[in-house]
C-alpha cells in the first residue's frame, strides 16, 4: 500500500490522495464511482482529476462520450519525484549563480 503521508510531502492534497488511491483500487472508472469511493464532492472531482493528470498521475479516456478515468500504475509517483528533483535542481543553480 502506498504511504499517503509520502504523498502529502510530495505536494499532493487529501483530495488528489483520496481520488488516485481509489482509482487504483477500483480501476478504470467513471465519475459517480470514483466520488462514491473516494467520498470527495461532485463538484471538486473534475478539478482534482485535472491536477492528477498534470502530475501524470491519472489519465482520461473518452467512451461514447464519457470520461473514464485511470491511475496511473504507482510507479509513475517515481517519474513524479524525479521531475520534482530536476525542477528544483534548476531553481537550486539559477539561485547559485545569481547570488555569486
């Protein structure tokens, strides 16, 4: 099981946590069952499922015109502390080289 307060450190909100944990869970699905197993609001999911997606974390598929939705397998949590090391690194020697 995937530690939720790593998650948490990495930036990811309770809500973002809530709704990719049970994707993994209960696979590919649609709305109304990933807010019934999540138990986040109707009206928040879109807005989670969209940050998940940026951090590559979720991805969407349209079937007949609706939105299934799909975790992305945990080892993608590894692409996601690997983009984060890459993007502080460059914050990290763009700070270096102003402040020398």
């Amino acid at each position: 099981m995937i530690n939720t307060k790593i998650l948490e450190e990495l930036g990811l909100t309770k809500s973002e946590i809530k709704v990719y944990i049970s994707l993994l869970k209960i696979g590919e699905s649609k709305k109304d069952a990933i807010v019934k197993s999540s138990k986040i609001s109707p009206s928040k999911l879109y807005d989670v499922t969209n940050k998940l997606m940026q951090k590559g974390l979720v991805s969407v598929i349209l079937k007949n015109n609706i939105k299934h939705f799909r975790a992305a397998p945990p080892e993608a949590i590894i692409h996601f502390i690997k983009e984060k090391r890459t993007n502080l690194k460059e914050k990290e020697d763009e700070l270096t080289k102003n402040l020398l």
